[in-house]
C-alpha cells in the first residue's frame, strides 16, 4: 500500500469550548476580569475594543467595537483583551482572547486549514460565529454536521452545509429537513433511543440539534446508569462525553469520521493534522492525528490519553486563555517543524 500523501499545508482541528473559548471557573484561578467603562451624562460607554482582522492579506487593526474587556493575570500583571460570547443556550458565557483570534488568523494566513470542531449544538456554534476565529470549516454536534464559507452566497453569515455529508447519518438520525420535527416524532435509530430514554424518565436535549442529543444524570439517575446505557449501545450509535454530559450520535458521526471526510476534501490526511482540545469527546480525533495540544485536560480519559502517549501530547501548565496563548506559541514550533520537514 502507498503511504498516505504527504499535504503542502497543515490542517488544525479545533475545539471551542476549554480550548478557545474558557468560562469564569477556569479564568478565576488565573486572574482577574475588567470592564473598560467610561461615564458621560449618566450613561455607560464601552471604550474603544481592538480586534483583528484579515483584510486584503494583511491582519490589521484596531477596529471599534463595543464589548471590550481587560484580563489581568494575578502571577504576572501581564494584562489580556479578551470578548465575551454570548450566552449559549444553557445560560454559560465564556470568553476568548484577542491574541487567540489574531495568531489563529496569521496561521490560516501561512497556509494553514483551520477547523472548528465542537460538540455543540447548531444555534450555538451559529450564534457565537462573529466571536470565533475566521475557519476554512465549521463542524458541531460531535461531526454531525459540517459548513464551509461560500462566497457565493449573498447573506450576512455566508456559509454551506456539507449535505452529502449530512446524508450519512440518514438511516439513523433522519433526514436533514427534520430541524423543525420534534425529536419525538423523528424517524431512525437514534430517535428510538431519545424516546426510550424519555420514556424512562430520562433528562434529555435535543434543542437545535439534529443529529445528536444529550443526556444528563440527576433526578435519580447516576453517572452509573449513564455508563450501563453507553456498554449497551446499538451498534448503529456511539456516544462520548462534553463538559461532564453524555451525547449520543449515530456510528457515522464523531469527530474522528467528520475530519476523515474533511481532509479528503482538501486532498490531505490526519497523520499531518494537528488538534487543539481539552475534553473526552475529542479522544478519538487525537488518536489519529499526528500531534495534539492541550490547554487544559479536563477528563480521566484524557488524562489517561496523556499517560499513554506523552510524546504526542503538548500540555500547558496554566489555565484559561492564558494556556491557549502559551499553546498556540507550541503550535507555531510545531507548524515551522512541519514546513522544515
């Protein structure tokens, strides 16, 4: 058999959540954060917020924009911009840095394929787009789902659904049009189980996705139960675990198969890929890439990941968006060590 094709350029998987975007739990070991206010005839003012941008091949700025906030380390003093997100759909509000945005724009500006990649549900990846970094993809639900910019589209957010992917999941998930059928009423395996589930009095989520849904243990379930239904899955299913929750996709799904079909789209292959992530969920994605880094580790599995393979693993000491910049400076090395060889 031939060796895989060697690709002219990276491609860098990225999860949001603990990896790009940190929440007040994380950031308040690490410092502090200021609301930059001014006063004037008793109304609050937003003071001048600096973001970058990539314009006509240059990464510029500042630019003003309302919402800008100032993160102090505790250790250092070493202060950092930083944007809220809105809230998702939970009611959790995190944050990501300016240095994060700007460093990610000048490695897709060297040539390299920048992925997100997130659990999450479609309205929150969608509300949260004029926040996140500028991706050649954008994938959520654990790889159910998978957009790319279109510039022929004339909409203010112009991005495409990958439907022959979507179509994968069909004989399990249903169709892509059911985003309006109550999960309840859909068709495919993994529906069956979402109304077993509920019928047994589960705590289910489902809102905004299509195709996957969580589960969460309370009401007298235990992460015991949890574990007994995940050992008992159909084979035609799979499951992981997102801050602390279980979600439950079809078999085609996860993120290890969405950016399998990502990098066949580019021609290139996962052993030359790079990850940035934090949770359980990103687990089957690192085991076939050929580097992984790691902000924070913020489950058993991937603690045991660590153990097992601690050369492919980069893991920073800090915490919050003070560990994705000090990650992104190993990425840099790591890109620069890519083009050498």
């Amino acid at each position: 058999m031939a060796p895989p094709k060697r690709a002219s350029f990276n491609v860098c998987f990225c999860d949001i959540d603990g990896t790009l975007v940190h929440y007040p739990e994380a950031q308040a070991k690490w410092g502090d954060t200021l609301q930059r206010l001014s006063v004037h005839a008793g109304r609050s003012l937003f003071l001048r917020h600096e973001v970058f941008m990539l314009l006509a091949g240059e990464i510029t700025g500042p630019s003003v924009i309302p919402g800008y906030f100032m993160y102090v380390e505790r250790e250092t003093g070493r202060r950092h911009k930083v944007l809220k997100l809105p809230p998702t759909t939970t009611g959790h509000q995190g944050v990501i840095s300016i240095n994060t945005l700007t460093e990610l724009a000048r490695m897709r500006k060297g040539g390299v394929k920048l992925v997100l990649i997130t659990g999450a549900r479609l309205a929150t990846l969608l509300t949260r787009m004029a926040f996140l970094p500028a991706a050649d993809a954008y994938v959520c639900e654990n790889g159910g789902r998978i957009y790319y910019p279109d510039t022929s589209l004339t909409v203010a957010l112009p991005i495409s659904e990958d439907i022959v992917w979507r179509k994968t999941h069909n004989a399990t998930a249903g169709p892509p049009d059911t985003d309006a059928v109550p999960p309840s009423e859909r068709p495919g395996k993994l529906w069956d189980l979402y109304r077993k589930l509920e019928a047994d009095g589960w705590a289910l989520d489902a809102f905004s996705y299509t195709t996957n849904f969580r589960l969460k243990a309370k009401d007298g379930k235990t992460s015991d139960d949890v574990l007994d239904l995940v050992k008992n899955l159909d084979s035609d299913l799979s499951s992981s675990f997102n801050i602390g929750l279980a979600d439950f996709y079809p078999s085609t799904s996860g993120k290890e198969k969405a950016a399998q079909h990502i990098v066949d789209h580019y021609n290139s292959n996962l052993s030359e890929a790079f990850l940035l992530c934090d949770d359980d969920n990103d687990m089957g994605l690192a085991a076939v890439v050929g580097k992984v880094f790691l902000p924070s580790i913020t489950s058993d599995s991937v603690q045991r990941a660590v153990e097992a393979n601690p050369e492919k693993f980069v893991v920073s000491q800090k915490g919050g968006i003070i560990a994705t910049e000090e990650i992104l400076e190993h990425v840099e090395d790591h890109i620069g060590t890519f083009l050498l060889g």
